[in-house]
C-alpha cells in the first residue's frame, strides 16, 4: 500500500504579515501540475488564520506550529486546540525539537499535546530525534523509543491514523548538516518498527514519516529515494517560495 507523500514548510518565527501572504501566493503559484503529493505550511501563529483563508479550496492545507493541551484558562501567551481549529488549521506541529530543547517540553507534555489534538479533531505531526552527543554515543534507537512510545502512551488505532511522525535529528537542524540518506532512512525503519510494536503492522506500514534536518533543493533527491521516506518538514528552504517548490517537484 502506497503511503501519503507529504511536504511540508514550517516557518519558524520568520515573516511578517505581508512576507507570509507573499511566500502563499508564491507557493499557489507554483503548484499547478503537481499531483500525489501533498502540501502543508506552517506559519507563524499570528498569520495563520490568514494563511488558512488564502488557502481554503486550494491544495494547500494549514498547521499550526504549536499549541497547549487545555481547552481554555490563565495561560497566558498559549494557543488552545480550539483555537487553532478556528484559526483554520487542520495540522498542528507537536514536539519540534526546538520546543523540546530551547523550551524544555518533555515528553509528558508532548503525550499531553498529541492526545489533546486528536480529541480536537486536529492531525498531529509528531516531531522525535536525537541530539549529536546521543547520536554519537550511539543511543538514537533507545531516544526514538523513548520519544515515540512516550509521545503515543494512550493513544488507540483510531487516533494513531491521524498521526503524522517527523524525524528530526537534532543535530541536523539548522546546522547545513544533513543526515544521509541512509542514516535517515534507517532511523524511519526504528520509528516504523515501534509504531508496529504498539498498534500493529497494518497501522505502521500506511504511517506517513517525514524527514527535517536541513532539507534543500540540492539534497531531496536523495532522501525522496528512501523507501522509508515519506516526505519533508522543510525549514529555511521553506521560506522561499522558489526553493520549497524545487523541493515538492523531486522526481
């Protein structure tokens, strides 16, 4: 069974208002032709609402970069499940290593994040991977396991259908490294495997795993080649329109 092709552009805390619907409109603008694979953009919060609108009946669809688990409350500065449904969104970014790392999210609040927007009606993108001195120390296995089994602990089948997994090595983000093509596709093999463990081989196999870590132009070929790759979260490469579409188009 075919398995979605998924690409997708997570903006950070880049663009203003009017960059935001620029960089749309130069994606839209693109896209004409381009069949079997699909688009999601995760804009800053702020334009979200206004990214959603541009985009409704065409064939992107719109995240969020993250959100909090309550319904409601004195949390001051978060964005509620509700809320990012209202705002348009259908996808909502939960566990991005820098929310880990630079925010200290654990995987507590990570489980709490992914359960929260499944009971909302919202498709989680699952973000897990592993720091460099982890890496070296040869321990990505056991931090996926950790990640993933934590991150899933609760959810059912049904829920888990609605998951999208993004594996993220950490020591890849934003550093120009990339993982090859072979070390990513292996880590998806791991991830794949611990799906299958938890819900079952029929769920694992149709499991859409997205790659992030660097992801360009000059080097999504390689990666779209991976058996186990399902496609990208792009970061910088996404905030251009012309280099995100190189990185749809990868034959």
């Amino acid at each position: 069974m075919s398995r979605r092709q998924i690409f997708a552009g997570n903006w950070k805390m880049y663009t203003t208002h009017g960059e935001a619907m620029a960089l749309v409109e130069g994606i839209l603008a693109g896209l004409s032709g381009v069949k079997d694979r699909e688009v999601i953009v995760f804009p800053p919060s702020p334009w979200a609402k206004a990214v959603a609108e541009r985009c409704a009946k065409t064939s992107i669809a719109v995240g969020m970069q993250n959100m909090y688990y309550e319904n409601e409350g004195a949390f001051t500065g978060e964005v509620s499940p509700a809320m990012v449904r209202d705002a348009g969104c259908r996808y909502v970014l939960i566990g991005h290593s820098e929310r880990r790392h630079v925010f200290g999210e654990n995987d507590g609040e990570v489980n709490r994040k992914v359960k929260a927007a499944l009971s909302h009606g919202l498709e989680p993108v699952l973000c897990v991977g592993e720091l460099l001195d982890e890496r070296e120390k040869d321990l990505t296995d056991e931090v996926l396991a950790r990640q993933v089994n934590g991150a899933l602990e609760g959810v059912d089948a049904a829920g888990m259908k609605k998951v999208i997994v993004a594996y993220e090595p950490v020591w890849a983000i934003g550093t120009g490294k990339v993982a090859t093509p072979e070390i990513a596709d292996g880590a998806h093999r791991v991830i794949r495997r611990l799906v299958g463990e938890r819900f079952g081989e029929e769920t694992a196999s149709v499991l859409p795993i997205l790659y992030g870590g660097s992801v360009k132009p000059d080097n999504i070929a390689g990666l779209h080649a991976m058996e186990e790759i399902d496609g990208v979260l792009v970061g910088g490469a996404s905030l251009k329109a012309e280099s995100f579409l190189d990185i749809i188009r990868v034959k």
